[in-house]
C-alpha cells in the first residue's frame, strides 16, 4: 500500500472514507462536480393559433397551449425565473400539405416571434423550433411524393424559406428538429442569402425516433395520419450514427447541437459532449415529464427530488444546457 492509501484508510487499511467528503449540506455543496442554474434551462412552449383562452394539455399536467397573450406573460416570468431562453412551437389554425403557415409572415409562431422581440429584445434567447409537423395537414416533418414518402430534397426549400421568416420575425436561434439530410446546409445558405449571417443555427443533430414524444403530439398536433416518423428520425439502437450525424450537422454549419430524448439517450449526450467544441444541448421530452408528472401525482416518487434529479444528471453526462417543460419551476427552486 503507497503512503496516501494508509493516509485515507486511517487506522484500517484496505477502505477509503468516501463518506468524510458527504457528511453535512454545505460539505456536499462544496464538492458537488455538477451544478445546475437557471441559465443552464430553456423552456418549450407552444403557441396556438384561434384560442381565447389557454388550453390545458391533458397529457402534460401543467403545461398549455398559449394564446399570444398568455405567451407574452409566461415570457415575461420565464425572464424573471431567469432562464437562458424559450424554444417556441405554433399551432396554426389551418394546415396543407406544404405547412404555408410556418413561413407566413403573420403565421402564428412568427406573430409570437414578433411580439416577444418586441416586449423582451435579447433578454431571452428566442429559438424557433423549425420543422412542417405541426402545419402539415398529413402530419410529417417535410413534404410527402404521392406515393406517402417524406422527400427530402424538396422539403430543404420549405425549411430554408421557413428560417428566413423566423429570423424576420424576430428569432434569435433557428432550430431545425425535422432530420432531413442537409437540412443545416441548406437553412444555412437560406440564412445567409436573407442576409441573415449572423443568426445561429441549433441542430436538432442526434434526434431519435421515440416512443417518449407521444404527449407532444398531443400539444402540438402533429401526429403522422399516416406511418411514423422511423424513416428519417434516428433509430433507438444506435449510438455510433449520432456522432456521424452531428459531424455532419458541424460540417454544414450547424454552431450548436442537440441529442433528444434526454434522460434514455445519456450515453448520447456524453459521447456528443466528448466528441464537439460547439455548445450541446438535450432535450428532456414530453414523455419524460409526463412520466415524472404521472409518478409524482401517483405518490411514487418526490416531484421536486426527482425532477432536479433528471436535470442534474442530463447536466453530467455533459449537455451544457437542458430544454424542459420545468424550466421555469426548476429555475424558481434553484434560486
Ligand atoms: C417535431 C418535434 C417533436 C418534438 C420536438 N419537435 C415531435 C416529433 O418529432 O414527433 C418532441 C418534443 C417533446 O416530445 O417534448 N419535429
């Protein structure tokens, strides 16, 4: 045994006292390696289009369907809890087989754009999620060939078209999450062609086809009428082809990366973290707080506990920051 090893064991060599460094509160905040704050947090939301009222999502317990009112106050606290920004959802009134409203100057999600620039300029970090599912009338994340397949090549010009008016309206962050091929490239290109250089690009880069976006669909009416979306999201099993698809996204210029789901893809999240120099982020899915929500309402688990646990350990497999439905309510208790 080396002299340290005798040193730490103490009078009963062949043990180490791990419990010295755990024995009080401020010895383990003193020597906790993660820490989680407020600006590690972004906050989804979605805005609905037609509503008087916001609509409670049954799926997701205290999350809703914001009208552009609601949306402006539920800012306004997001800014005051102070989280880094919002990641913003539309639901338009009327959909088409192209998703026209996406890029429509006064569609909804860029009206909520405008208006949130307008009350907060750069308090927040505005990301416009930027995908046709929610404005596709058939519910997939591009344009459809008669035959039911997503085709990917012409989706590329909607969602060029769709970041250039999202950064017209007001975004400060584009955020594909559709897993086209070469979507980055060609958002970029669309960006700069607008004049739009200096506008960012967050890469939804490791997206996997998961059963845990089911209650989202719910928020954001978007579910496929017709197949899934297993052709163009990643597969489960895989871990390797997310390090190729986030390259890729690097490559074609995207500045910062996403692994989503969260909490089932934390081997992601850390293999993405070792591989990049860009910022990642992860980001914690409807199904994971519903599953959390459904536990705690059961009496199953300690709500606060458990949710500042997922964060935390989302925050040490190496995601710099965390998109979740609790950002607000996390931030709150992290203060
Ligand atoms: C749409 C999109 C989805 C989510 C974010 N953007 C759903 C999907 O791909 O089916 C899921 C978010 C969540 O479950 O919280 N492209």
């Amino acid at each position: 045994m080396t002299d340290p090893d005798v040193r730490r064991a103490g009078a009963h060599p062949g043990f180490a006292r791990g419990r010295r460094l755990r024995s009080t509160p401020a010895m383990r905040r003193w020597t906790a390696q993660t820490r989680l704050a407020p600006a590690d947090l972004v906050l989804p939301v979605f805005v609905k289009e037609g509503i008087a009222e916001p609509q409670p999502i049954s799926s997701m317990p205290g999350v809703v369907q914001h009208t552009q009112d609601s949306l402006r106050q539920a800012a306004h606290e997001a800014a005051e809890a102070g989280i880094s920004g919002l990641m913003l959802f539309g639901i338009p009134a009327d959909k088409d087989p192209v998703g026209s409203q996406a890029d429509a100057a006064d569609g909804v999600v860029n009206r909520a754009l405008q208006h949130l620039r307008a009350d907060l300029g750069d308090e927040l970090v505005l990301m416009a999620d930027l995908c046709l599912c929610e404005y596709t009338d058939h519910g997939h994340c591009g344009v459809v060939t008669p035959a039911g397949v997503v085709d990917n090549d012409p989706t590329l010009d909607r969602y060029a078209a769709v970041a250039i008016a999202q950064a017209q309206a007001g975004a400060h962050v584009i955020a594909p999450s559709g897993m086209m091929d070469g979507q980055v490239a060609a958002i970029r290109a669309g960006l700069d062609s607008a004049a739009y250089t200096e506008t960012p690009i967050l890469a939804y880069a490791a997206k996997y086809a998961s059963g845990f976006y089911g209650p989202f669909r719910e928020a954001a009416e978007g579910a496929p009428q017709f197949g899934d979306r297993s052709t163009y999201q990643m597969d489960p099993p895989n871990a390797d082809e997310a390090l190729r698809e986030v390259a890729q996204d690097l490559a074609e210029g995207a500045d910062a990366v996403m692994v989503k789901p969260a909490l089932p893809y934390l081997d992601i999240v850390a293999r993405v973290a070792d591989a990049v120099d860009v910022p990642v982020a992860a980001y914690q899915v409807s199904g994971e707080y519903a599953m959390v929500e459904a536990a705690a309402a059961n009496g199953w688990v300690d709500r606060q506990r458990a949710v500042l646990e997922t964060l935390t350990a989302i925050r040490r497999a190496g995601a710099g920051s965390v998109l979740t439905y609790w950002a607000v309510e996390a931030a709150r208790w992290l203060r």
